[in-house]
C-alpha cells in the first residue's frame, strides 16, 4: 500500500500522508486541523466531517505520529472521541468499556482494526496502526462504522495541510 510511505522534505505540513476519506466525496461539510508540536513539528492532522444542514458532527479522524501527545490517554478514551464529544457540545461523562481486535480484509491485505467501546452508546471508534508509525482513529457519532469505510480511505494530497 503506497500510502503508508513517509514523505521526506515537505516545508510545512506532516512529514507523512494523510488517509482520510475524500472530501469531495463526502456530501456534508469537512474541516481539518494540524496539532502542532512546540518545535514547530506535526502531532496530527484531524479531519471533521459534517452533516450536510448544519446539523452537527458526524465523523472525525484522526492521524498521529509516533511520539505525537494526543496518542496517549490515562483513561483509554482516546483523544479523537473527545473532541468528537466536544465538538457535538456534549457534557456528558464518557469512560473506556472495552477495546478487541478485528481482522478487515482490503483487497488482498488484511489489516488489524481495534475496535474500541465507550460508555456512549452512540459513539463508535475504531484503530489501526500503519507501517510507518502514524495511528488511524475514526470516531463516528450515531453510525456503525462498517468495514467499507475502510475501503474509503485514501491518502489526501499534501498540498491541503501546507502553512502559508
């Protein structure tokens, strides 16, 4: 899978490929944001994906370094549910349940989803490892998160996350 080679070089923005879904194939709203590093370095790129009407946030994913703070949560909630819960403004107290392993199969690889469960009932999330270090999480809010979605996924062009 070429996406999962590191970019070298790169002036501004991550210095890996984002795999996200297309913007232009999603039919609501779309946002990204870079986390920033003190060195100036990025932490992680999190895309946001909204509902077409302005009825709020229905998918974010998240793509983190090694090394990047956000991959590290002291209770095992991980960071992309957070920001998913605040970004649907919610108060409400959310904790680790439980986390498995599946396997997905894409084309002729097989790649090792971690399913992760959250107090909210209405919160999916689900993780995944590439091979050059960078952590994959969908957090989806009131929608399964099928194996399909994985076939969607595909590295965005470094041009969109460049600092002008």
């Amino acid at each position: 899978m070429s996406f999962l080679r590191r970019r070298s070089g790169a002036p501004a923005g991550p210095d890996f490929d984002v795999l996200a879904m297309d913007p232009g194939d999603w039919p609501g709203y779309f946002g990204a944001m870079m986390m920033t590093g003190p060195d100036g370095s990025c932490q992680g790129i999190f895309l946001r994906y909204d509902l077409l009407g302005g009825r709020g946030p229905a998918m974010l994913i998240g793509n983190l370094p090694e090394g990047s703070p956000a991959r590290e949560s002291e209770d095992g909630v991980p960071f992309e549910v957070r920001q998913l819960l605040e970004a649907l403004e919610s108060e409400e107290q959310v904790d680790f349940v439980s986390a498995e392993d599946f396997p997905v199969m894409l084309g002729d690889d097989l790649l090792i989803v971690k399913k992760v469960k959250v107090s909210e009932e209405r919160l999916y999330c689900s993780q995944f490892g590439r091979s050059d270090g960078v952590q994959v999480t969908i957090a989806s809010w009131d929608r399964p998160i099928s194996d399909d979605l994985y076939q969607l996924l595909k590295p965005l062009p470094a041009e969109m996350f460049k600092q002008g």
